[in-house]
C-alpha cells in the first residue's frame, strides 16, 4: 500500500453524491444565487501513486447551488482525466493535452464567460466542467494557449481581464496570459526566468504584475529519483520579485529576502510604492517536503520604486493560509482579508502521512480570521475541534467592501459531515446566517469560488 497524506481530515471520500433540498439552519440570503464551488485533490484509491503526495491526487470539486433561500443541491465530481474516466468505466473527453500532461486538475475551480473551469500548474491545461460538474474535457480557450495554466488567476474589475502566470518545467521562461470577458486569449508575453522555478500565485495592481521568484526549483536529480513532486528549495537560487508593466511588459527585478509565498491577499500602487500582501513561509519544499520550513505569516512587503528595495512587515504572526478579499478590489487599496488559521497544518500533513485525528487539542485551530488592515486589527471564528476549516470565500452584498457574506465548508464532527456556513462579514464572531448541512465529508482541499448566476 502506497503510503498516504490522505488521512484524517484529508481521507478521500469514495463516491459521488447528488442530494437535493438540503436541511439548512438559519435563512440563506435571497440575494445568494449561484453555486459555492472548491476544489481539492482526492485519490481514487489509497493504493494509487497518486495517493502519495498531498498535491497529486486526482480533483474532485464540490458544489452547493442556492437559489431563493434555499439549498438545491449539493454534488461531488471527479475531474475526468483520460485516467480518471478509463478507472470510472468511461470514455475519455476530447480536448487538446500539452506535453502528455493530462492531468485531473486538482487545485482552484473558477467560472469565466459562463464557463466552469478545473485548474492546475505546472504545464497542464484546465478542464471545463459543466453547471452540473459534470466532465466537458480539457481546454486551452480555442487554441490560444501555447502551454498550460495556473492554479491561480486574478482578475482585473475594472477591465474585465483575467490574468494568469504559466509556468512548466521544460520552459526557460514564465508566461503571462491574459483572456478577455469572453473567454478569448488576448495577450501572451514571456517571462525569462533561470533555474525553473515553482511560481503558484502572484499578484495584480493597477499598473504592474507582479511575479515571485522564489527559491523553489525543479529538482532533476529528484525528478530522476522518481518522486512524485520534483521541486525543491534551492539556496543558490536566490529570491526576487518582478514588476512587469501590464502597459509595456517591461520588467523591474527587486531582491526579497529568501522565503517561498503561496498565496497572494492583494497588492496595489501606492504613489513610488507597490504593496503586496502575502502569506509567506521561512522556508518551504525542505528536500522536497511539504512541512519543513516553519510556519506561514501574514506579511506586507512594501517595494520602494525609488531605491528598490523592499520593507517588509508582519501584519499577524498566527499560523495561517489560504488568503482571500473582496476581489472587487483586486489591485486596488483595500481593508479587510479573510485566512484560515491552522498553526500545525502544514507541519502536521507530511507527505509520508500523519493522521489529523490523533493531533492534540489545539493542533488545529479551526479559525476563520477576518483582518482589518486599515486599523491593525482582527476577529476570529472558532469552530470548535474536529470541526476543519476550509478557505474563506467573500461574496459581495452591496457597494461597500464589507458588504457581503463569507462562505466556507466546515466539517461538523457530530454529524461525520461537513456544512457550508455563511456567516455576515460585519458580524464575523456573530453566529451563522445559514448552515447548510451536506450529506457527505468534504475533505480538507484547496481552492474555490463563488459563481454567482
């Protein structure tokens, strides 16, 4: 049997499940009309060599769909690689594969020009899925992708454009791809970057794109050795940050003090500043290992245009991850951004295994933290144990930036099943608006979006 990271809390469900007219507690707004999507790595078997590494399993995206105050239907999906389709008893979907890389996206789940789509990195193209989850095939938007895509996207609310970083280990460069409001590629330019590094997020202001070049890098010697995941940190590789003027493509290179960043809250110009907000790590990918390096903080980098050097800031020191805002602001001045506190996740989920269940109380805080920057402040939400937090997803309610609503999956230990709870993002500590109680776990995973109808 393959050893596993698919254990605990991250123990792969075994079925796909359709349920309709879901029990809620509390009233779900009227105005949330769409479906809450995410995605998340999920082996089909334990015994599978996908089973090995957190970041390998096969995706499968769950989704809930509100319409009128109530909770229609909740369903989980496979993403149908040619692999997962030939395992399940069907044919495969056709559709374009770059470099043999057919992969079950397994990380972000996006909507674009009324479309659904499955995402992942590294030089593997996204899948579109139906309304109803189900398997259209892989995408590369009509032939306008010369490679693969990203995990993950930002777009532009002013422009309409959604923007992505591309990268794949047999390129010397990145790509910056930007697709308009129709799903149409629009621009490609490439990004020369040495030594192939792992780039998961970056960021987007009004003027620059901004691109992490961290110490991560493809390993050959552990890509020969067969590992499931050949990128490791590389002390020799050094760390920058890139400002690429969406106008010209010109690129500005800042050196940042070594540390490996995931994900981006937002960024924005401030006169001869740029601001990015990110989550970042001392050190991650230790020998390839997804848990050493220490532990992940909220930071500020402020990066001075003039001197070029970059001023960095600890706005919380908790253990957190999976950024999110109010995307109306994307690259705009903000005030308030949503993680997901769990100081021992990363430690704790090794990719040789550990179970989540035998943790001590505590190990994982199952807390929604919601941060006011303007006044340095925070609130946070607590669950209780065993109740797993997943991302923290801000859906907007009206004109103000603290308008709206966050959603997020929640496992429910008394029930073995998980909830979507929503809960006012003016009242953050308050109790729920609505619980949706889900038939089914949803294990803990990665990415995901509201897609409002």
């Amino acid at each position: 049997m393959t050893t596993t990271p698919y254990r605990g809390a991250f123990a792969p469900v075994t079925e796909e499940i359709t349920a309709f007219d879901l029990d809620v507690t509390g009233r779900i707004p009227a105005e949330l009309d769409g479906r809450y999507l995410r995605n998340g790595p999920n082996p089909l078997g334990l015994d599978d060599p996908s089973a090995g590494h957190l970041f390998m399993g096969e995706g499968m995206v769950h989704g809930v769909r509100l319409r009128d105050g109530r909770a229609e239907w909740y369903r989980n999906r496979w993403v149908r690689s040619a692999a997962v389709a030939e395992r399940l008893g069907e044919q495969p979907r056709p559709g374009p594969v770059h470099e043999g890389m057919d992969f079950a996206a397994n990380t972000h789940v996006i909507g674009l020009a009324g479309r659904t789509f499955a995402t992942v990195e590294a030089g593997a193209l996204p899948y579109e899925l139906g309304y109803e989850l189900d398997t259209i095939g892989p995408c590369d938007f009509g032939g306008g992708l010369p490679g693969g895509f990203a995990a993950h996207t930002h777009l532009d609310p002013a422009t309409g454009e959604l923007h992505a970083i591309a990268y794949y280990f047999g390129w010397d460069h990145h790509q910056h791809v930007v697709l308009d409001g129709k799903g149409t590629v629009t621009r490609i330019r490439d990004i020369p970057v040495a030594g192939k590094p792992m780039l998961h997020d970056f960021a987007l202001t009004e003027r620059y794109v901004v691109i992490y070049d961290l110490p991560v890098t493809f390993s050959m010697a552990h890509a020969e050795q067969g590992r499931q995941f050949p990128y490791a940190w590389d002390d020799a590789h050094g760390a920058r940050v890139g400002l690429m003027s969406r106008e010209s493509g010109e690129i500005r290179w800042v050196e940042v003090e070594p540390c490996w960043v995931f994900h981006t809250l937002n960024a924005y110009d401030d006169g001869d500043e740029v601001v990015v907000d990110v989550v970042s790590y001392p050190r991650r990918f230790v020998d390839a290992q997804l848990t050493e390096g220490g532990a992940p903080t909220l930071d500020r980098w402020r990066i001075d245009l003039r001197s070029g050097r970059v001023r960095r800031t600890r706005l919380d020191d908790r253990a957190q991850e999976f950024p999110r805002m109010d995307e109306r602001r994307t690259g705009r001045p903000y005030r308030y951004g949503y993680t997901s506190a769990a100081p021992e996740l990363y430690d704790a989920v090794h990719p040789y295994g550990t179970d989540l269940t035998d943790l001590p109380d505590g190990a994982l805080d199952n807390t929604l933290i919601k941060h006011d920057l303007k006044r340095g402040t925070q609130e946070a939400r607590r669950f209780g144990r065993g109740a797993h937090v997943a991302e923290p997803v801000f859906v907007p309610s009206g004109a103000g930036e603290d308008d709206g609503y966050v959603l997020s999956y929640v496992n429910n230990p008394a029930r073995g099943a998980a909830d979507l709870v929503i809960l006012s993002a003016q009242d953050f500590t308050g109790e729920p608006v609505a619980t949706v109680h889900l038939p089914a776990r949803v294990p803990l995973g990665f990415h995901g979006s509201w897609i409002a109808d």
